[in-house]
C-alpha cells in the first residue's frame, strides 16, 4: 500500500535539514549544512536559503546560524555577496585535478574507515531499496524516482556525482524512516569524499547508469527481492572501484 508523498521535489534540502536538538545548536547546525554543501544539494555557484528560512528550519537563532556560516566562509565553503541578489553561495568545488585539492581531500579521508563506511552504506542502502519496493510508492512518489533517474541520465560528466547523489537520497527519503534518510545523508557524504580522491571513469558511468534503471524499474515493479539484488550489485561496484584505488 502507498504510504503518504514526501516533501515536493523542489524540496531538495530536506533529506538533511532538520531541527537541532537543544544544547548543540551550533555544532549540529554546522553539521547538518556542511552535508548540503558536500552532498551537492545546492551545486557550487548557487546560493542557500535565505538566512530566515535556514534558522526556522534548523530550529535555530540567526545570531547562531551567522556564526555556523562564518565558519563556512573561513574554510572557504561558502561567500557572502551583498546587493540585491547577494546572499550565501556555495563555493566551486575545486576536485582532485590540482595536486593541492587532491592532497587535501586525500588528508580529510586518511582516518576513515574505508570498510565500515562501505558496509554501512550498503546496509541503508539495500533495506532502503527492499521498504520501498515492498511498500509501494504513490504516483507523486514514482515521479520523484523516475526524474532523479532522469537527471542522471542527461547529466554532463562534471555533474554526475551531485545528481548520482541525489538519485541515491531520494530513494533513502521515499522509504519513509526519517532516521535512515539522516544516517544515509552522513554516510554518503563521507563517500563523496572518498569518490572525489578517484577518477570519474565513463565505463564504470555507463555501467552504474544501467544498475540505477534496473534498480529503479524493480522498486517501480514492487519486486523487492529485484530491488535489493540491484542495489548490492550497484553498491559492490562503487566499492571495488574505492579499495582499489585508496586500499
């Protein structure tokens, strides 16, 4: 049986932006925005909500959340642009074809866990793909699948991590556990890290976009056995490509 729509698909901020628990304000404030920003959920060039609506969203003051986007600036995340379309936007990233960002996303990953974090991944992923081929997606629900598929069809090479990654948490949202779309935003973006150290690959492209339609067509079809194979196999590859390059 369907379960209820999930947030429209403008909404591309809300499988990571959630009120913060009282207490650590900043500190998950500052969590939770630095996934947007390293998920690609607003690319680089594009600016973040308006300050008002990013503090009522987080549950947060603007006093707080000016502080949280300092921080952001320093490590040159983000720009302040004053004007009358000025605001805070997210900053390029700069990928691992210089020597100086390759180094530096190589240092940022050097104490991960490679394993755990692929073992995980693939833990929330798969139960995600099974909840929701077992459960069934309301039409509004397909339609939010079948067009962040599409977008990864037609995606440019430069971006098909961001709209894979979103591909990946729209799927994480429609299962409907609130709970495993926060832990899959963590953990994917510790992946994106891991995938900005290696090549883009257009064989292994080819390869992940006929996984990502056969995987879509099995949670659209309701076979959940189809939709938890799918999302192994998929998930396999990403993490054979990873070890070999960084193991």
């Amino acid at each position: 049986m369907a379960r209820p729509d999930s947030p429209g698909p403008d909404d591309r901020l809300a499988p990571v932006l959630r009120p913060v628990r009282a207490g650590n304000g900043f500190e998950e404030a500052l969590e939770q925005i630095l996934q947007v920003v390293r998920l690609g959920l607003v690319p680089g060039g594009e600016r973040l909500p308006a300050e008002r609506e990013l503090a009522r969203r987080l549950g947060i003051s603007r006093v707080t959340l000016r502080e949280v986007l300092r921080v952001l600036q320093d490590q040159g995340l983000v720009e302040s642009r004053r004007g009358r379309y000025g605001g805070t936007f997210v900053r390029a990233r700069s990928g691992v074809a210089g020597a100086a960002g390759g180094a530096e996303l190589r240092r940022r990953v050097a104490g991960v866990d490679i394993e755990d974090v692929l073992r995980f991944r693939e833990v929330l992923e798969v139960g995600a793909a099974e909840l929701c081929a077992s459960r069934g997606l309301s039409s509004a629900q397909a339609g939010l699948l079948r067009a962040a598929l599409a977008r990864t069809r037609d995606a440019p090479l430069a971006e098909y991590r961001r709209l894979d990654t979103l591909l990946h948490l729209t799927l994480a949202e429609l299962c409907g556990s609130a709970t495993l779309t926060a832990q899959y935003a963590a953990v994917r973006s510790t992946v994106n890290d891991l995938l900005d150290c290696i090549p883009l690959l257009v064989r292994n492209l080819e390869h992940s976009q006929r996984q990502h339609t056969a995987l879509v067509e099995a949670v659209l079809a309701g076979d959940a056995d189809g939709a938890r194979g799918a999302m192994r196999e998929h998930c396999a590859g990403t993490a054979a490509l990873l070890r070999g390059f960084l193991t």
